[in-house]
C-alpha cells in the first residue's frame, strides 16, 4: 500500500493506493453518485452512475471500481457525465412506478435522490413496464420487484456480507430479476431475517413489514443507541416518531455489527411499547397484586428490610441484578447491597 | 474477549466450541462467515450439534456433551507430540508447563476418541490445523461454560492458547461470547458476590477500606456472598428471608423449576423490577415497574469489553421508572443519601473506584463512541487486545486439568442426553421476543430435536407431542425430527414458559464458578397413553 496523490475536480487528494477514486473522494468531501455501490460489499459496478472521467484512460470508468494511482486527473461533475447520468436515471425509470407519494422509501430512497439531482421528471423512453406480484410471504420483509433496479445489492449483501445467499437473479435480459430458489417464499429459504437486504435496497423494492407506514424519514427523530440482546453490541439507531419506536437502523461502518443486524436487534424493538408493559408499582394485598403509590411500594419494601436486617442481620437479604441493565445501574444496586444493606449477597444471571 | 471482534478477520484459525454463533451471536457469526469467506480462515467446529457453522467449517469435530477438556487434551497432545507447540512463548511467556505436560500425556488421540465419540485422525488434524496456524482464535460461549466442569473447559481452552502462543496479539485469544447485552458490564460493576467494580476481592482488606470512605460508611462486609442458585437453597434453608430482584426472570432461566419454585413461594418476602411482569414477578410481594432500555441513558458493556452508550429515545409508559431511580429512592429511605444518580454522574463515580474504568467518561464516549477497557487514564486510547506484553498475573499460568464426566450421565432409566440453548429468533426467556408478534410468528412454539434414528426407536414421528422427562420434572413439547443432534441426544431451547427446558436441567453446579450444567442432564422420552399419569412443570 503506498501514498499515492491525485487531483479530483482540481482538488489535490492524498491517499493510499488502496483506495478506489469514489472512496478517495468522498474522503475528500467530494460527492460522486452512486447507485450500486454500498460499503459493506465488494465494488460491483453494475449502475454506471459513478462514471467520472480519468485524463488518459479510454472511454468513461465506474469510480467505485477503479483504483487511484499517482498522479491520476480525475473530473467527476462534468457536463458531459451529467448528461450520461440523467440518461441511465430515464433509463431506469423508464420501468420504475411512480408511486413515491406512498412508497415506503421515499424520502430514504437513491433512485429519488438522483431524479431529484438531476431533474429527470419523466422519461423519453417509454416501453414495456414489468407488473409483479408484490411478495410477502412471511412477517418481516415485503419484495416488490416493480421497484427493483437491479442493482444486485441485496443478492450480494446476503451473500457476501451475511454468508446465506438467498437471492440471485432469475431469469435473463428484460424478465431478470433477483428471487429465491424455485420463487420459495422467503420462510422456506435459509433467511435468516437479518433484514441487511432492506438495509442495502436502493429503492423500495425490499421494504421492513413492521414499519411500513409508521414515518418517513423526515419525520422520526433518531437516537443512536445500543442493542438491548446479546453481548455483541451493535450500535442501532431508534427511528422515533410522536413517542414511539417505528423502525430500527444501524449506522454503516460503525461499531461490531459495521451496520449490520440480526432479526432481534432489527425486528426486535415492539416489546418498548407492549400492552402489557408494568405501568404502576404492584402490591400484594390479600393475596393479589394491587396498583399502588411509589410511596406506599417503596415504604412497604424499605419495612420490610429494616424488619429482616432485625431478624436475621444483612445477610438475610439477597439481590439480584441484571445484565440487562445499564452499568451505572448495576453499580447502585450493588453499592445498596453492599452499603446500604451490608450483604454481600448480590449476583445475576451471568453464569445462566 | 481477550481480543476484539474486528480481529476475527484476522485470524488464519478459529476453532468455535460450545457456541451456536450464528443464533446466540449473529453478528460474531457474520464476522467469523466473513474470515472463512474473505481470508479463507480455516474454522473448526466442535459442538455436538449440527449448526449452521458447520457449513463454512473446514472441520466439524462432533464430540459428545461434556466431553471438551478430554477433547482440547487430546488435541494438545498431538501438539506436544508433534512438535507445533510454540516453544519460544511457553518458555518467557509461561509456568506450570511441565506439570500441564505430564496430565497432557495421558491424553493419546486414541483414547480420546472413545471418551469423546470421534475419530482419532480429526483430533490429529485439528490440533495440526490450529497449532499450524500463525494466529488462532478461540471462541466460546455458554457450550463451555455450564458445566460442572465449566472452569476446567475454559482453563483448557487457556491451555491451548497458550501452548501455540496464541495471546497477545491480533487474530488470536480466548474470546468468551457473553450472552446478554450487558453481562461483562454487571460482572464489571460488581454485580457478583464475590468482588466490588473492576474485580477487586470483597476479602481484601484495602480494597474495603478504598470502598468505605469513598461510600461513607463505617464497615462493609469481606465475606463473599451467595450466588444465584445459592441464594434460592439459601431460601429452602431459611436463612435468605428477602429476595430483591432487578430485571431477571430467574424462574424460566435457573436450572431446576419447581426447586424454584418452591423457593419464591418460600420466601418471606419477594420484590422484583421489571418491565413485565414475568414469570418470576407472578410471585412477588411488589412489582416495581421499570424503565426498558429505549427509555434511559446510560452505558452497556458488550463481549470485547466495549462500553457504549444507551440513549433515551421515548418516555417510560405510565408511571414506570429508571432502575437509577428506584434503587435512589429505596436507599434514601433506608437512610442513605446515593446524591445525584443521573448516569453521567454515576459513571464519573464508577471511574474514581474502577482502575480499569478510570479513563471512560461520557464525554469521551460521546467523542469516540466507544471505549474498550482496560482505560486506565482520561487520555488512555482503551486496549483492543490483553496480554499484549505480559499477563495480569505476570506469567500465563499452564492448568494441568483432567477430564470429568458429567454430574448425569445416561443409564437406562433416562437414557438421553438433554442439551439446551438458544434459537437465533428468540432470545432468553422470551419476555420480549415471545411479545413481539412477527418474531413470535416465525417461531410461535416449543420443540424437541430428536435424531430420526431415535424417534424410529421410540415410535415418534415429527410434530407429535411427546413428553420429556427428568429426574427433576416433566415437560410437554412437540418433536422436531432431525439430523441436527447426534443419535442418544435431544436439544430444546429454554425460550418458551409453557414448555420450559429448565424444568429438566440438572442443578448441580461447577465447584468453584457456582455456573449450573444446563448442557448435559439425562432425560427420556414418553409417549402415547403412559403421558396421562404425568404431571406437567409449567412457568405458570
């Protein structure tokens, strides 16, 4: 890997020559578009969006797929790429639906933004557009082909990324299309419902069953936090909008799961706003849980240590605490045990 | 972890052994595929079930239910037999070398093989494959652990770790996989009977008094406490009369259910916080209902010891509270003023007590997003790998350990071997995954996983519900026939409260962690009209 120096848009860019040209420059800051490319996966160069012109090099190269080298003169915004490019977007919509007022992915969605970049309204290509049946086939994730750019990011991010490989085009020139083994819905594939397909899909045509309907992008709120199951520590985004919890989302490239999920931490959030969640504290009067005060719980409770500390001293007292719970909170309970009680007596569920 | 996630990538080996990675796991699963994928990493499986690991495993060693220390010995002799220990690490890095080797000895390939129901000739070729490597990782879960000879596992898997000198650097280590989001965090914070923050003894005198002033409090106690399965004997015996409990749900995840059972019925008085009210809470004298994650700040502690941050996204329902809060509340009516506990303030308290902790502060978190422990100072970058240039201890301390059977092992009244874990859909008890409708809908109910060579035997055919039975209760659940287990084992995962595994598992604990062997109990298999003189457990 050596330092290679190049200039893009007149822009003198230092980098290392392991970089293609669409990395080094958005490192730069310079925004080349792209279609196909996400950063999970290995370059693929299908969209042509990415094309930029290189000074010397014959014909016009995808950016993602393209290594710099020293000295390279790159131009990325030129009226000529621009042209190109708003050819590929009519090329594209050409067989795309018009639905963005009530697509899922509108305001989330590449094909929209390089529509809107590049003022294509409507396409001088009319022909043949594909009808499929839109699939849901299982709880999670909804495919609706129409939308589809065949960009291959879901058959490669199942592939490459989660090692499952459930998706891969069938069916060759205008009918392809990415499907599953024999058209099987996606419960009886090897899915493991990660849902890294919807992560990945450029447009609408891979969608999250749970949050369709429930925000756009534009109204949620998102707060970056951390997975609440296993100990791997995924960082996820909440998507909040009025008070609840619409979707869940993992910042690319960050943290353990470098934006990917499994179905708990993606699929798994409803439980915040369950019916059955504890509203009030609970006191057993006569045999039943009753709703009482927090003052009347916590009285009864702290009477009923300082009635045991009597009896049996501190150790007549055991706590257990949560690997569910934050830090700071294991941390006080342990120091109530400890300093406040005086036992010793204090463990939780890491050895179940 | 001894090293990073990240560094999986790195490694040349992985040897998994007692982890379903891809379902407890997922994204270190991800990560493992992506080695074997992308640097063609060579991974060995040991795990007596067919897992979906097996499918990127150059090896798959299926050895039987707690049969790993005969196992990693056998391994370890060829290694020493063969010439591919790392001579130069043993010898500066090491103690207790020659000891290790006289016990290692008595471990020839072949006698092994009958102990473990392998073939000799893969023992030999995953020590070759391990030892041969230029950085091998070891990577274990609960498989390892809950046994009664959890500790011996894991000292075995430190055996082997250092005998190819595989610590201390990038692609290598001991790399437990902890099962719940903040389980390193709680045994960090001195959530165990046994040590305040950071590991230090209770029985340490200086340590105490480091606690006492910073506590302000004229004594606290150097005796070490009763674990959790301890604490409910403790109960039986009358000697615990209160239990307290903050966000478990031991009912559904402690061995042995109608032992505790009669435990939460015992005690004179039960308090339990949570978000549910769970199969646990069902006996409690007050529920205290409880903040969920979404709905509070604070930090989790994943598996390669990386804090991060929580962040409150919506508001509590009701008049649910942060366990902050609470635990607040109930100190200061007990007398004792805990001061300000948002977290950020109770997280600067935590670093002035907890050497590995001292450098982590919210605003660095908020810089940097992470920090992974030992963080000794404000300006110190966090340690991705331990052990680089010595161990804590100083030297890495060789274990000579010897193979024990399991505390039960099949006979002809419960000729099976009932093994437990998790479903990649689910997750623990259930409490919240069962509640969320699409998850639930993938997976809505219970099986038992028989190898079809045994359903033949027993007359079962899929989907068939059979009863399953142990010397410490009974459960009913439909059959999975697969070839997923090994003839003479069953597996059931211990999510689901109506068919609960933990009513079968066997209590008997590891002599020094107290951790139960949930991963080997002997049980059979009942059927047809002898089913209707049985009584069922339930979590009800």
């Amino acid at each position: 890997m050596e330092q290679v120096r190049l200039s893009i848009d007149g822009v003198d860019v230092v980098t290392t020559s392991d970089r293609t040209i669409l990395e080094a420059a958005r490192e730069a800051g310079i925004r080349i578009p792209s279609l196909c490319y996400d950063r999970r996966m290995e370059p693929y160069g299908a969209c042509r969006i990415c094309i930029v012109e290189v000074e010397g090099a014959r014909g016009l190269l995808p950016s993602c797929a393209t290594r710099v080298t020293d000295g390279m003169v790159v131009r990325t915004n030129t009226e000529e790429l621009r042209r190109i490019r708003r050819t590929i977007i009519e090329l594209l919509l050409s067989d795309h639906p018009k639905d963005c007022m009530t697509c899922e992915s509108a305001g989330n969605c590449e094909l929209q933004d390089l529509a809107y970049e590049y003022g294509v309204k409507d396409t001088r290509f009319a022909g043949e557009q594909h009808h499929y049946e839109v699939l849901a086939d299982n709880p999670l994730i909804e495919r609706d082909y129409d939308k589809c750019v065949l960009c291959g990011r879901c058959i490669r991010i199942c592939r490459e990324v989660q090692g499952v490989g459930v998706y891969d085009f069938v069916n060759r020139g205008f009918e392809a299309v990415p499907g599953t083994p024999y058209n099987r819905p996606l419960t009886e594939t090897p899915c493991e419902f990660c849902g890294q397909c919807v992560s990945t899909c450029p447009t609408g045509a891979i969608i999250s069953i749970p949050s369709k309907g429930k925000g756009r992008p534009w109204q949620v709120k998102k707060v970056r936090t951390t997975c609440p199951y296993c100990g791997c520590g995924c960082q996820i985004d909440l998507h909040v909008r009025d008070g609840e919890i619409v979707e869940v989302s993992s910042p690319v490239m960050v943290g353990p799961g470098q934006g990917n999920l499994c179905v708990k931490g993606r699929y798994g959030y409803a439980f915040v706003h369950h019916p059955e969640r504890l509203t009030t504290p609970l006191l057993r009067k006569d045999g039943e849980l009753v709703p009482v005060t927090w003052e009347e719980a916590l009285g009864a409770i702290a009477n009923r240590i300082h009635k045991v500390l009597d009896e049996k001293g501190p150790d007549g007292m055991a706590f257990l605490s949560s690997a569910r719970c934050t830090n700071e909170e294991n941390y006080l309970l342990q120091k109530l045990a400890r300093a406040v009680v005086g036992t010793n007596n204090v463990d939780h569920c890491a050895r179940l | 972890m001894t090293n990073s996630i990240d560094d999986l990538e790195k490694a040349e080996c992985i040897l998994v052994i007692g982890s379903n990675t891809t379902e407890g796991h997922p994204i270190v699963g991800l990560r493992i595929k992506r080695a074997v994928m992308k640097n063609d990493c060579k991974l060995i499986v040991a795990e007596p079930r067919h897992i979906r690991l097996c499918y990127y495993a150059d090896q798959w060693i299926r050895h039987r239910p707690g049969t790993d220390v005969a196992l990693l010995n056998g391994m370890m002799n060829v290694i020493l037999s063969e010439g591919l220990a790392d001579e130069e690490f043993i010898r500066e890095r090491t103690e207790g070398f020659e000891e290790f080797r006289k016990v290692v000895e008595q471990y020839p390939p072949e006698r092994v093989a009958k102990i473990c129901g392998v073939d000799a000739e893969d023992i030999r070729r995953a020590a070759r494959t391990f030892a041969g490597a230029e950085r091998a990782a070891i990577v274990y879960a609960m498989g390892i652990t809950q046994h009664t000879t959890g500790v011996d596992n894991v000292l075995s898997l430190a055996n082997l770790a250092l005998l190819t000198g595989n610590l201390g650097k990038e692609g290598a280590g001991v790399n437990p996989l902890r099962g719940q989001n903040n389980v390193q965090g709680a045994c960090d914070m001195g959530a165990l009977p046994n040590v305040f923050t950071g590991y230090r003894p209770v029985s340490d005198p200086q340590v105490r008094e480091t606690f006492e002033k910073a506590w302000r409090v004229d004594y606290l106690p150097g005796n070490p406490g009763l674990t959790v399965v301890e604490m409910m004997d403790a109960v039986l015996r009358g000697e615990v009369k209160m239990l307290y409990i903050m966000g478990e749900n031991p009912l559904l995840s402690d061995p042995d259910i109608k032992h505790l059972k009669e435990a939460l019925e015992k005690v004179d008085f039960l308090v339990v916080q949570d978000i549910f009210l769970t199969e646990t809470a069902r006996y409690a004298d007050v529920v205290l209902p409880a903040a969920s994650f979404a709905e509070k700040e604070g930090t989790f502690t994943n598996t390669d010891r990386r804090v991060q941050r929580v962040r409150k996204a919506v508001e509590p329902p009701g008049d649910a509270k942060e366990d902050s809060w609470i635990i607040a509340q109930l100190a200061a009516r007990l007398g004792y003023d805990m001061g300000d506990v948002t977290a950020a303030k109770v997280m600067e308290e935590i670093a002035s007590l907890t050497p590995s902790y001292a450098g982590i502060s919210y605003q660095r978190l908020e810089e940097l997003g992470e920090l992974r422990w030992p963080c000794p100072s404000p300006d110190h970058p966090g340690t991705p790998i331990l052990h680089v240039d010595k161990f804590t201890r100083g030297k890495g301390k060789f274990s000579p350990v010897d193979y024990k059977p399991p505390a039960e092992e099949p006979d002809e009244e419960y000729p099976l071997v009932l093994t437990t874990g998790r479903l990649l859909v689910h997750y623990h008890t259930g409490t919240m995954t069962r509640r969320i409708k699409p998850l639930n809908e993938l997976v809505p109910e219970n099986r038992v996983w028989i190898n079809p060579e045994d359903a033949e035997k027993l007359g079962v055919i899929a989907g068939q519900e059979v009863a399953v039975e142990s010397r410490r209760g009974a459960i009913k659940v439909k059959a999975r026939i697969t070839e997923k287990v090994p003839p003479g084992v069953v597996f059931i995962p211990f999510h689901f409260g109506e068919s609960p595994a933990n009513a079968l598992t066997n209590p008997a604990l590891d002599p020094v962690a107290k951790i139960p062997e949930l991963k080997v109990a002997a049980v059979r298999i009942v059927t047809g009209p002898d089913m209707e003189r049985m009584s069922f457990v339930s979590s009800d």
